[in-house]
C-alpha cells in the first residue's frame, strides 16, 4: 500500500471542494467521460521505454454519503502495464484527494499531501509543452535526500499536465499529457484559442532533432492562415536561460515577398517537420544539455509564438552531408596495459636462444612501446602480476595509475621487478576493469602473456563483465608462444569485447602489433554501424587496396585509424558500402539502410544523366550530319 502512496500517478491528484453528491473538483476537472492520453517514459527495469496509454473517469458512486469517481487506467510501479481502477474524491476539510482501499479504509495519494508540498499560481513556464499559467506544481518530498523525488504540474481546468520522478537506484519516469477530452472538449499542449490548435513537438536523438508543428483546426468551420510572404513558419532554439539563439531554421533563407494562404478543413491539420543536426548559427557544435525551441507562424497582423519548451540536446552528434552518416565527438580515450610477470616468464623462448627469455622480449617491447609509441601524455596505466612484488594470487601490482603517462616512470619500475610468482591473470584483468570502469571514454586492456590463470579463476568473468557494462570497452590480448589451444580460447575471449587477440614470438613482431594496436586505440576513431534488419550480424573493414583490417558485428563500434574505408556486411545477402571517412578522435556511425536507400538513389540518378547525355550526343551528331549534308549540296 506504501508503493501505491509513493508511486501514485498523475491524475489524481488537484484539490477543491466536495460534498457528498455533487462535489466540485479545482485542478482535476471530474466527470464520467473525461479522458487524459498520457505519453509515459521511463527506465523503470534497467531498460528505456516508451508508450501511449488513456486514463478516464468511467463512473461516479455514492459510498457512506461521499461521492468517488472511478477512475481506470491508473499505472502502477511500472507504469502503465500495471494500470488499475481506483475509487478517488475530493475532501474538502484536509484539500486533497484520497483513494478508497476495499476495506472501506481513505488513504492520500501522494506523501505530504495536502499543501506540505503545493507551489500555487505558478504563472509562466511550460511543462510537456502546456503552458504553466493558472498552475499548480507539487513536489513529493521535495528536499529529501536518498529519497524518490517527485514533481507534479496540475492546471486548472485540464487536470495534470506533467509528472517527473526519479529515485535514488537509477529508476526515473516521465508522464506528459498530449491530449484532454473534457465535458465534450478536446485539447492539446501548445497554442488553442477559437477551433485551432497549434503544438510544437522537439524529438531529440544522439545526432539530431526533429522538430514538429502541429496546427490542428478542432471547430467545424474552416481555418483560414495568411502569411505575408512565402515563409510560413520558424524554428528558434535558444541556450536554457532563453539568452542566446543558437540557431534559427530561416537564416539565411531567402522568401518571396507576397501573400500566402492555407486552408485546414475541420477535424483536419497540418504537421511541419524540420531537423536541426546540433550545429549552431556560427557551424560549432553545441554541448549536450538542456536547450529551448520555439516555434513561430508569421501570420498577417498576428505573428504567433508556440513555446519556448525544453529538450534535452544529443551527445555530440554532427551529420556529414548525408542523413545516414553522423559523427560524435568521442572522449580522451584510456589505456590499461596489464604485463604477465609469472616465473614461465623467465623461460627461454626456445632451446637454441641461450639466454634470450621470454622477460626480455616482453621488457624490450615494452620499452620501444613507451618510448617510440607517442603514448607520452595519454591516459595510461601499467599494471603487473606475478613479480617478486605480487607473486601471491591475491596481489597485483598498479605499477602506474591512469594519469598522463610517464614512460621512464613506468619503465624503472617494471625493471625492478623480477618475475617469479603464480599468474593470478583473471585478478588483474579485474583489477585493471575498476580502474578504467568510471572513464567516460573509450576504454582499452592490453594483456600481455605467456599462458592463462594459474590461480583457479576464469577470465570469461571479466570479458562478460567488459561486454556488458560498455561498448567502449575491449581487451586485446598479445599471447606468447601459445599452445593453439590456448590461442583459441583468447580468441573467443577478445571476440566477445569486440577485441582481438595477437600471437607472436618475436621482439619484432610484439613491438610492431603493440605501437600498431596503441595507435588505433589512442589517436584513431571508431566506426558503428547501426542497422534494424542486419542487427548482431558481422561486417569486416577494408582499407583503399581492399585488405581487411578489422571486423566487428553490428552494434558494436570497432577502433580504426583515420581514413577512408569501405564495409562488407556479412548477412544472408553480402552488403557493401563504400567511402566512409574515420576522424581521429570522432565515432562515424553509420545507419545502414538510410544509406543504402541513399547509395540506391545516387545510382539512379547516375543513371538518368548517363541517359540524358547519350541523348544530348546523338542530337549533336544528327546536327553535324544535317550541317555536313547541306555544305555538301552547296
């Protein structure tokens, strides 16, 4: 019964008068008929959903003297799949709303209600796109730490318009009104006055905005809209504070001077559509964050304003001449080298090698990677297992934390290190995914080693972890002279990160695949594709000779160096797409099939040039032989 307090809904909520026939109800307007189309968002079960749902007052009862509306369509702790009916009324005394439990027992809505909680006669803002004036806002436990805290926006005459709540385990939700029907009216967020309608809509993704404007004409006569020029409409986007406009739709455009009229039909409307891409009036990309649209009809003598409302802007998405190719802003990416220093480490390499041990190999690596590598001031960690230092299976050694790397730091240490102990690899692994887990950007683990776990662990443990917890995060592993067992089950490993795994013998081989690798990693971009039908599929990369170099699945972004490359995506059907651009420090994300409608339009338009030109040849050549003819004659 708690929950049902705590996670009471919208409606029911507003306060007023009541009596025990025909109560009157300020802010929730009740009558058998009413009806509020919600639009519900929220991540309630550790996933994002979003859906449509109708809440409506379907009868009125007297019960022990009082009346109760019925109200059905009421959600539940998981929004509207868990909706319910409740018996609700107003009391007049303590100005609220109460529910009736089965037991005949009166309970309040909502925590602190009545009027611990209540803001009155709000008079500017908006909410959901619902103009703010002649509203009331209540907040649940407003203040309250390691406690939900919950906004409701009521306004009088329609009911509530909003609701906002979020808790401290990461749950939050969102109700916006989108439509009301009361005592035989329809509304809608936005600008109504005499039969029209006009409501302004912002849909914002990671690399762009659309923007709509709804002009509906709700009377049964027709609507007339005079414009002064061919521009009929704008949209203005402003910082949050409304100070600064970061970009107008109609600037730079150019409109024709003379009268223009649309006519919308009753019950009819109109829908404006424009996206802006997060490029602002001087071409710089804006911050993510909170910013403010407002939409405008220039009509004659009577210009009007929809708005301004808020939208929370992408993470740093740009398009790229195609509305299939978006780029974003990606953050300093973070390197953790993770070194094997158990006693096989000290092994020869091969019987003919004399003192040439494994140790060495992976030292002098090492340092050509620190020194020649252009790691120097990167976000780098070096973390060791299995020295003298920890050769216990509990203890690994961060030899350097993730800071800016310093190589002669990092090389003294691993120098003063002597291997000698059990390879607790799985520890490490761990070890090294805690220090990198709260970067924001992409995150990388180079293990380098000449086995597996000796400490009875199973890195399968770490990888799943890696895979679930970020995209941006991969292990690449360099093995050692592995058994091809061993270098089966490190492939498997690193395919599950969207990692790779590297053998090799050789210093020469170790320090060409580590300055290689730590390249990519730390100065290329990354490539995403993002596809509905090939979802989970595998695609390969190829560079400008056609040679692979390097392969992912669908949905996961994989690391390139900057360039231009072409994609073969492996489904049922092998699908190629060419030219596409890597930046250094940027993720391309590619939305397959808008570009192959893209690829398949550009064809056809090759095509019909190619035909138009045949056309203009024979034309010219049927021109020089009626000119050849007639100096003939002559």
């Amino acid at each position: 019964m708690k929950n049902l307090i705590s996670l009471s809904f919208l409606l029911v909520l507003a306060f007023g008068k009541g009596d025990a026939t025909f109560p009157q109800t300020p802010f929730w307007p009740m009558e058998v008929g009413n009806k509020w189309v919600y639009e519900f968002k929220g991540n309630l079960t550790g996933r994002q959903t979003s859906s449509l749902f109708e809440v409506e007052v379907v009868d009125r009862v007297i019960k022990d003297g009082y009346t109760y509306w019925v109200v059905a369509g009421y959600p539940g702790t998981l929004g509207p799949v868990q909706s319910q009916t409740f018996h609700v009324r107003y009391n007049s005394k303590l100005k609220g709303y109460f529910y009736r439990t089965p037991s005949g027992e009166e309970l309040p809505f909502l925590y602190g209600d009545p009027e611990a909680a209540r803001t009155y006669a709000v008079s500017s803002g908006n909410a959901g796109g619902w103009d703010l004036e002649n509203s009331m806002k209540y907040h649940a436990c407003k203040g309250c730490k390691n406690q939900m805290n919950d906004e409701w926006n009521l306004k009088d005459g329609l009911g509530v318009i909003s609701r906002n709540w979020y808790s401290p385990n990461g749950s939050w939700g969102s109700y916006v009104l989108r439509e009301a029907h009361i005592n035989g009216e329809v509304f809608y967020p936005g600008y109504q006055k005499d039969g029209l309608n006009i409501e302004l809509r912002a849909n914002p993704d990671r690399t762009k905005v659309r923007f709509e404007m709804i002009i509906r004409n709700l009377s049964e006569e027709a609507k007339f809209l005079n414009y002064p020029s061919a521009q009929k409409f704008d949209f203005v986007v402003y910082d949050k504070n409304q100070s600064k406009v970061l970009w107008k739709w109609s600037s730079g455009q150019f409109f024709l001077e003379s009268l223009q009229k649309d006519t919308i039909l009753p019950g009819k409307e109109i829908k404006i559509e424009r996206t802006w891409n997060y490029f602002d009036r001087s071409s710089n990309l804006v911050k993510a964050g909170t910013l403010l649209v407002e939409g405008v009809l220039p009509i004659v003598d009577n210009e009007l304003k929809i708005g301004p409302i808020a939208f929370e802007a992408g993470s740093g998405f740009t398009l790229e001449g195609s509305n299939a190719i978006a780029e974003e802003i990606l953050e300093v990416p973070a390197l953790e080298i993770v070194v094997d220093y158990s006693k096989s480490l000290l092994d020869n390499i091969n019987a003919s090698s004399g003192r040439n041990t494994k140790h060495k190999v992976v030292l002098n690596g090492l340092e050509n990677l620190f020194l020649q590598g252009g790691l120097e001031e990167e976000l780098v960690a070096l973390r060791v297992f299995g020295s003298n230092e920890n050769s216990d299976c509990n203890l690994t050694s961060l030899v350097h934390p993730l800071e800016s790397f310093k190589p002669y730091k990092a090389l003294i240490s691993l120098e003063d290190m002597v291997p000698s102990g059990a390879s607790a690899l799985t520890r490490a692994l761990k070890s090294a995914y805690l220090d990198l887990k709260n970067h924001p950007g992409p995150k990388s683990i180079f293990l380098i080693t000449d086995g597996g776990d000796s400490c009875g662990e199973s890195p399968w443990d770490i990888a799943r972890a890696l895979n679930k917890n970020s995209p941006d995060f991969t292990l690449e592993v360099f093995g050692f002279n592995l058994s091809s067992k061993m270098q089966s089950a490190y492939k498997n490993l690193t395919k599950e990160t969207g990692g790779s795994f590297y053998p090799f013998v050789t210093l020469v081989e170790l320090s060409s695949l580590l300055e290689d690798l730590a390249k990519v990693n730390m100065n290329g971009g990354q490539l995403e594709i993002v596809s509905d039908e090939q979802k989970g599929e595998g695609f390969v990369v190829l560079d400008s000779y056609g040679s692979i170099v390097a392969s992912s699945s669908v949905g996961k972004p994989v690391r390139l160096l900057e360039g231009t490359y072409s994609i073969r995506v492996l489904g049922s059907e092998t699908i190629q797409v060419p030219s596409i651009e890597i930046s250094k420090g940027r993720r391309t994300i590619l939305f397959l099939e808008e570009r192959l409608r893209e690829l398949d339009e550009l064809e056809a338009i090759d095509l019909k040039v190619s035909e138009m030109n045949k056309e203009v040849e024979k034309e010219s050549d049927e021109e020089g032989s009626e000119k050849g003819g007639r100096r003939g004659i002559r």
